[in-house]
C-alpha cells in the first residue's frame, strides 16, 4: 500500500516522533505550511517528555498519561498525522531528489516532497560478560521507565553504572525510595564529560550525605547472576558489589542508520550546518541525532543531547524546509534534578580555561561560571535559579559577566552582566 495523499501532494515526511520531530511538525504549520505532514515514530506512544522518566516519574510522582507533549485533539486541529508504532525501514529517493519514498515496518510506504530525520538516539549498551541478564536496565523511554518503576519497588539493593546525569538521577529516585544504592563510574570523577571539578565533588559529597555509595575510578569487568537473574556487580579490582537491580546509563549512541542509508555524511551524528541542513541539503535533521556546528563554540562540531536543542534545532529545520531565513541560534540550556538537588546549565563549557566559584557548596546553593579567554562561556547553577538566569542572559546577549566582582553573593549576577555583543543569541 503507497500512501499518497489527496491532490497529489505527498507533502513532508518527519521521521521520529520526539520532541525535535514534533516540534518541527508545529513549526510548519504556524510558519503558514499547508500541505500534508506525517509525524511517524517506532515507539507506540504519541510523541512524550523523557526527562521526568528518570526523575518524578521513577520516584513515582507522575504518571505515564501527564507525559504526552500534545493531545490527540491538538494534532487533528493542525492536521498533523502522526503514526506511533511504525518504523522507516527503508527510504528511496526520486531521480530529482526532492521527494521519495519511505517503506515502513507496517506493511505499507509513504510518499513525500519533503524529508527530516530526527531519529534521536539509543542507549550505548553494556557488552560485558552477564550482559543479558533479568534485572539489567537501561532507561530511554516509557516502557522502560515503567519497567524499572515497577522494579524498584521490589528490589532491594541497586547498582547503577554510570555516574552521568541520568544515572545520576536514576539512583537519587531509588535512594529516595529507600534502596540501598551504589554508582560505579569509570573516570575518577562524577559528571566528568559535562563538568568542572567543584561540580563533581559537590555531587560526590552530596549523594553520599543522602546515603549513596559512589565508587570512581573503578570498570565493570563482569555482571554475575544466579537463576538467570543479576546478583552483583564485578569491578576491575575484583570486588563484587551484590545487586538484585542494575541500572545502565552509560551515554547514547545517535541514531543514523537511516542517514548512512541515503548516503549522508555522518561522523558521531548526521553532519548538519547551522541551518539544520543535512549534506543532502533537501533533507533536514535536528536533535539528537545531528552533529552541528555553533557559532559561540567555532572550534568544534558539537552534539548536543537537550530537549532545548531539539526544539530550537527543529525551528530552524522547519525554516529551511520552507526556504525561510534561519532564526538565530539559541543559547544551549539544560537542567538535572537530582532528588531535591537543582542543576541548571547555561552555555556549554566545553574548551573552558578558567572558573570561579559563585557560593559556597556547603550551602547547597552555589553557582560555577566558566571562562574562556577571559570571556564568560557557561554557568552551572545548583539551586541557585537567579544564577542560572542572569547567566542564560548574558549568553543571549553576547556579553561577560564581570568575573572580578562574580563571588560578591550580596551582588545579584545580573547587575554583573557586561555590554552586549553585535551577534545577540535567540533567547
Ligand atoms: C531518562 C531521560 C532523562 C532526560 N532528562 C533530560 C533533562 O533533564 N533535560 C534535558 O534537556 N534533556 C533530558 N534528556 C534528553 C532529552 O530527552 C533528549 O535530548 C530529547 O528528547 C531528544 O529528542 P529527539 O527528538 O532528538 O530524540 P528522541 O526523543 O530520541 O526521539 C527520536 C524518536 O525517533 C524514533 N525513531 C528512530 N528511528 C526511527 C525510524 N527508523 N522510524 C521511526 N521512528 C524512528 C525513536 O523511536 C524516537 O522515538 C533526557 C533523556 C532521557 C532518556
């Protein structure tokens, strides 16, 4: 069966129903676009929030019905088709290239004019002796989270390996569930990809207060089990730390299987320029999937894994679509809520040579700001939400914040943020 939609339009095709997909989806239709566009994503649920996967919804707080992003109403008023529970398996493009053919899982193919990939990403998996199993987790999405949920609540002794923020935030819901909790992480510190050292300290410090065993600078080698069932965990050293519930947060790996089969150029991600432009430059992507470049950090591509960059990257995806000027880059933002512990970030701190600390950890209340070349980059505010949106603003306007007065607390960071810049960010 060849779906083709009525008046000959095939219209666009956006494959992946995340946040960037139906974001993009929405984009379309306010920027004016009236031909037909279909939503399709493998997962059997229309298109949800992850974050509170792995904090309010694990703790319990939630349920699985406040997830949706949209009502089912809201995508028949702006004709939004979406098809949950189908996969792209296959996508030929017409000789021309401006449109094609997408072959699904469900036993039928969609015409298009139009293509974006935002395919997101999956776990990294665990590929250790005992990788498969009962009780070895991974959290990405909703039957996931439900799966684990319904574990927790029978377990007794948790090991989670990876000590980034999702497995940051996975043992903080445990533990505030009253398990007996244990991270394992590789490098010597916590959050070691995405933070300055006082960041990492203050989290050792902190979970260990609230009862969790950290452990750093120490490999998985081997899961043991009995029954068919984890009951421990084998470090490089020898030790076995005795689990009857392992979670895994060990990154993500970006999804672009579907990209490699058209031939676009990948590298850690589906290469795209700052108009979400793939190296096909009819077809877009945005989210998780892409690698992009940013013109705050020029030395690098970067992937980006936030829900801010799937919506901000699907704006501007939808406004090359149309052939509209891009808007302009946002600032990156994102947050972690560890049990009652408030992470928020501004900016990316990546290449950053110098920082300060704004607060005093102890308090639980604090703020780093980093620098490069005397310039202010990032910010990463624990509980401290005044911090973290002076912070997001001086970014937004291209300015510093002066570092020499940044540690007065008495002063808010606001009055600190310098001149704007000509190349102001989206906000
Ligand atoms: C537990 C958890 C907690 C998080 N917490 C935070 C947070 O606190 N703050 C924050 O900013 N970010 C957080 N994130 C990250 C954030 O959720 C992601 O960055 C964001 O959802 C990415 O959106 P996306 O649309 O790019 O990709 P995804 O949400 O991964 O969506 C991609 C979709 O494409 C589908 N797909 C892939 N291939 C195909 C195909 N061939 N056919 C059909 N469908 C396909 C996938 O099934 C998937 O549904 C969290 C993520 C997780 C998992």
């Amino acid at each position: 069966m060849t779906n083709e939609h009525p008046g000959g339009t095939a219209g666009t095709l956006i494959i992946g129903a995340g946040e960037a997909g139906l974001q993009l989806a929405v984009s379309l239709r306010q920027k004016g676009y009236t031909d037909p566009v279909t939503l399709i994503g493998a997962e059997d649920q229309s298109p949800y929030q992850r974050p509170p996967l792995s904090k309010a919804f694990l703790g319990g707080d939630m349920d699985e019905e406040n997830l949706a992003l949209r009502t089912e109403e809201f995508y028949s008023k702006h004709e939004i088709d979406v098809l949950p529970g189908t996969r792209v398996t296959d996508i030929v493009l017409d000789e021309e290239g401006h449109g094609g053919l997408a072959t699904t899982s469900r036993d039928g193919a969609i015409s298009f004019s139009k293509l974006a990939l935002t395919t997101g990403s999956r776990p990294r998996k665990l590929n250790l002796p005992g990788k498969d199993l009962d009780g070895i987790c991974y959290l990405r999405g909703i039957p996931d989270a439900r799966s684990l949920r319904t574990r927790l609540a029978k377990a007794s002794r948790v090991v989670v390996i990876g000590g980034g923020f999702i497995g940051l935030e996975a043992a903080a819901a445990a533990r505030q569930r009253g398990l007996a909790v244990t991270v394992v992480e590789t490098f010597d510190r916590l959050l070691q990809r995405v933070a300055a050292p006082p960041i990492s300290d203050f989290y050792k410090k902190a979970h260990e207060k609230r009862g969790i065993d950290i452990i750093l600078g120490s490999g998985v080698t081997s899961l043991h089990g009995s029954d068919k069932k984890v009951s421990g965990v084998e470090l490089s050293d020898g030790t076995v730390i005795p689990a009857d519930l392992v979670i895994v947060g060990i990154g993500v790996e970006p999804r672009t299987e579907l990209a490699e089969k058209l031939g676009l150029a990948c590298d850690r991600g589906i290469i795209v320029d700052s108009g979400a432009r793939t190296s096909n430059p009819d077809i877009v992507a945005a989210g998780d999937c892409t690698i992009q470049p940013h013109p705050r950090y020029p030395a690098e591509s970067i992937r980006v894994e936030s829900v801010q960059n799937a919506v901000d990257q699907a704006k501007i995806a939808a406004s090359s679509l149309l052939g509209h000027p891009s808007p302009a880059p946002a600032v990156p933002w994102f947050w972690s809520d560890q049990g009652d512990l408030k992470l928020q970030i501004a900016g990316l701190s990546n290449g950053y040579d110098d920082f300060l600390i704004r607060g005093e950890p102890d308090t639980e209340h604090f703020t780093v700001l980093y620098y490069r070349d005397g310039h202010f980059i990032a910010a990463d505010a624990v509980n401290s939400p005044h911090d973290f949106m002076a912070a997001k603003r001086a970014l937004t306007l291209g300015s510093t914040i002066d570092r020499s007065r940044a540690t007065e607390t008495g002063l808010p960071l606001k009055a600190l943020i310098g001149e704007p810049s000509t190349e102001s960010l989206r906000n």
